[in-house]
C-alpha cells in the first residue's frame, strides 16, 4: 500500500490534469461554460483529496478547517454576488490567489531559517519569484478590485517621476535578491523584498484606467497562476506547477486577445495612463448640436415604433447597460420584438464591459440564448443587411473613427460596424465621450438617432411602447 499510495497521487494528477484541460477548452464557448466550470472544479477536487494523502500532510485538522471556512465564504460569496459585480469578484479571486502562493513562499521561508536547514539555490530562486509575482498580483488585484467598486477613482492615477520610481523599486528587489542568494538566511533583508514586491503591486495598477480593466484582469488572473507555478516550485508538488501553468498561459493568451480586440500593445496599457484626459463632448441629457455637428434625437415612441417595424435588429450591449443592470429588460424587449416576428441578435465586443465576457455574463444572467450572441467577426459582415443597430451604453466599441480617422487615438481599433446598419438608435444619458476621450463620429450620422436616458428606464419604456404597436 505504502509503495502504491505515491504513484496512485501522480495518476490522479495526470488525470486532475487532463480535466483541467478539458475545462478550459469547454470554458471557450459561453454554450459549454458551465460544464466546462464543473469538470474543471471536479479535477480540483481529486487533486485536493490526492494532496491530503501525501504522507508530507500531517495536520488534517487545521487543512480541513480550512476548507469548510473557505468553502463557506465561496458559497455565501457565490450566492450573493451580483452578475453585475463579477469584474470585482474576479479582482478579488486573483488576489487571494496570488496571495496564498506568496503565503506558501513566505512560510517555506520562515520553515527553513527556523529550523536551520540550507535553502538550496533552485528553492531560494522560486521563494523570491514567488513571492515577487504573488505580491504583485495581490496588491494590484485589490487595487483593482477597489477601482471597479468605485471605493477610490477609476481613472489613471499619476504623479511625477512615476516611472523612475517604479524602475528603482525593480532594481531594489533584484538587489535585495541577489543579496538573499549569497546569504539567504537574512530575514530583514527577505522582508524588505516582500515589502517592495508588494508596492511594486500599487504602481503597477494606479496608472491604469476603467477602460483598460478587461486587459488588466486579464494579465493578473495570469501573474495567479505564474505564482502558483512558482509555489509548485517551492514545495515540489507537481500538480500546483500544471495548474498554475494552465491558468498562466491562458491568462497571457486572453490578454493578448484583449490588445488586439483594442489595437494596443501591452506595454501602452499598462504604462501610457490612456483615459487620462478629461472627456470631451457636449454633456447634458438633450439632444441639439455639439460645435457645427448636428445630433437628432428621439423619444421612445419613435424609436419603439422603428425597432417593431423592422425586419432585423442587432443590440450592442455596452458598460452603460452593466451599470443600469439592464440587461433583463433587454431581455424582454427582445422578446417582444421576436412575437412581433422582428429578428433578433446581439453583437458582442471582445472589451466591452470591465472584465472579459462581461456581456457574455450578463446576458446569460438575463437568459439570452447563446445561438443569439455573435463575436465581432461574425456579426460585421451583417450589419449591411441590418435594419435596426441598437446600441446600449456602448461608445469607443462603436465608433467609426477608428476605421476612417487616421488622427483618431482609437483608429486602427477594431469596431462593431454598427454604422453600416440602415438605422442606429443609440441609448445614452448624455453626448459625454468614451474611455478614449474622444467624440463619438457615430452619434452624428445622418442614419443614427439618439434615445437620451438611462439604460434601463428607457428599454423599459421601448418595451412598453413596443407592446402598444
């Protein structure tokens, strides 16, 4: 038995492993996500229960205490978090994350100084990556996390020599590293580099804008799992260094979408505070002209009354409609408009929202048929043959300068075509710019119409009149 027990908790790895796999490769269509979700929390879950019958376990009573608290946090968490609220819920996961592997590096630490033992190179190498990646992912996570609940400003955050700084705490932790590997048992100098990874965090997130969050949380829910890899590192448990791995390249592989979804590289993101000016554009609820441009507006008879005569309508859901929660009266317009025999789809931008799937999330809160959301690329060439566009609290994601504007800070950016619809009804409380800072071509179209209000009040008042046709 002694001598099966090792290899029997490598098998299970293997095949914890391979769920995970399977998981993330359901997790890429909004239609198998939640199966996906399942079989990658069933591998979780073997890989849990192998790793309590490692004989390196000796204190069950305090691990499974563990898990009974934590489970019953994630369950409360779970069930009272709203749909709209999951951009801070994923924050937060990053950071806990990327906390218990900087947790794991410390205590490994802490283990080896107090009980005299050398630290190998390789194990003092993962501990100060560890604890480097994991400081950095929690703190910037939380900061995250505080910038979408609204707790400190969602713009970019910037003070002079700001760069400089952030390149002489790197250097600060690169010396106190190599400090720690010729005499890595200096518990000052091991605070101080946790103390700097930590801060380095801070810095990392400030400059960045809401609008850049999608990439942002992204890129950390990667650095969760680079840290977890590390930590596998540290302790020498091999599925802690797959998992971490799966969930680091996938990570990377989704920010980079996230960049090319916004025609930006990574390293302006994080670096050029992009959102940072004031925003232009008349503000106000009314219509009228903003400069020599000429804005038409519409009330909601009117717009209801375009929406039930058309043949086919797209809906561009956007963060105005995560804001209002929206998203089930859109639900039910576009049930309305379909008893009305009006075809209906949505069109989905890869950044729009807070998070990645945001809209996929809140739509699938509301119920929305997953045969109904289309990807950019798909719903693009569609627009010519589109009746209706209408557009939900969506602004830079469906602006034509970036298609014909070569001055344009967003040109190049691929866009939701909406502006080649025969009609465009945009629904927004006021003539205020995007993220970008910029006006909004769309908004002065001959074909487009404003509906000026708040997301939610005025679907609802689409679908009453809707109904009344």
């Amino acid at each position: 038995m002694n001598d099966f027990l090792p290899t029997g908790i490598q098998l299970t790895y293997l095949v914890a492993a391979s769920l995970f796999i399977l998981g993330l490769k359901k997790l890429g269509s909004p239609a198998t996500a939640r199966q996906g979700n399942v079989v990658a929390a069933v591998g979780m879950l073997l890989a849990i229960v192998a790793t309590l019958l490692d004989q390196q376990v000796l204190n069950y009573e305090m691990i499974l205490l563990g898990l009974a608290i934590g489970s019953g946090i994630g369950a409360i968490a779970a069930y009272k978090v709203q749909m709209t609220e999951m951009p801070q819920m994923v924050g937060l996961l990053n950071g806990l994350g990327g906390a218990a592997s900087a947790l794991v590096a410390v205590a490994e630490f802490w283990r080896l100084l107090s009980h005299g033992e050398p630290v190998a190179l390789d194990v003092n190498i993962s501990i100060l990556l560890d604890v480097l990646i994991g400081g950095v992912t929690f703190t910037g996570s939380m900061l995250a996390f505080a910038k979408l609940q609204g707790l400190i400003s969602g713009s970019p955050i910037t003070f002079p020599l700001q760069q400089p700084i952030n390149v002489s705490l790197l250097l600060a932790y690169f010396v106190g590293s190599g400090f720690l590997l010729m005499s890595p048992d200096n518990l000052p100098v091991f605070l101080g580099v946790v103390a700097v990874s930590l801060l380095l965090g801070v810095l990392f997130v400030i400059p960045i804008g809401g609008g850049d969050m999608p990439v942002v949380i992204s890129l950390l829910n990667s650095l969760s799992g680079i840290a977890a890899a590390a930590a596998g590192f540290v302790v020498m448990n091999n599925m802690l260094i797959i998992a971490g791995a799966l969930v680091g390249a996938s990570g990377l592989i989704l920010t980079e979408i996230m960049c090319k979804a916004m025609n930006r590289t990574l390293f302006s993101v994080l670096f050029s505070a992009f959102g940072g000016a004031s925003a232009g554009g008349a503000a106000g609820g009314t219509g009228g002209a903003a400069g020599d441009k000429a804005v038409r507006s519409i009330d909601a008879e009117e717009g209801a009354m375009m929406l039930g005569y058309a043949r086919s309508v797209v809906i561009v859901p956007g963060y105005g409609m995560a804001v209002a929660q929206a998203q089930h009266s859109v639900r039910e317009l576009a049930d309305q408009l379909e008893r009305m025999g009006v075809e209906v789809k949505y069109a989905i931008h890869p950044v729009a929202g807070r998070m990645p799937g945001h809209m996929n999330v809140l739509l699938a809160e509301a119920n929305v048929p997953y045969t109904q959301l289309y990807d950019m690329e798909d719903i693009n060439t569609q627009f010519d043959q589109t009746d209706v566009a209408l557009i939900i609290g969506a602004n830079d994601v469906v602006n034509p300068a970036a298609r014909t504007d070569e001055k344009s800070p967003i040109y190049g950016m691929p866009i939701l075509e909406v502006d080649r619809a025969k009609q465009a009804i945009v629904i927004k409380r006021g003539m205020s710019a995007g993220f970008a800072g910029v006006d909004n071509d769309l908004f002065y179209k001959e074909k487009t119409t404003m509906l000026f209000g708040g997301a939610k009040d005025m679907v609802a008042k689409l679908v009453s009149e809707v109904k009344q046709l």
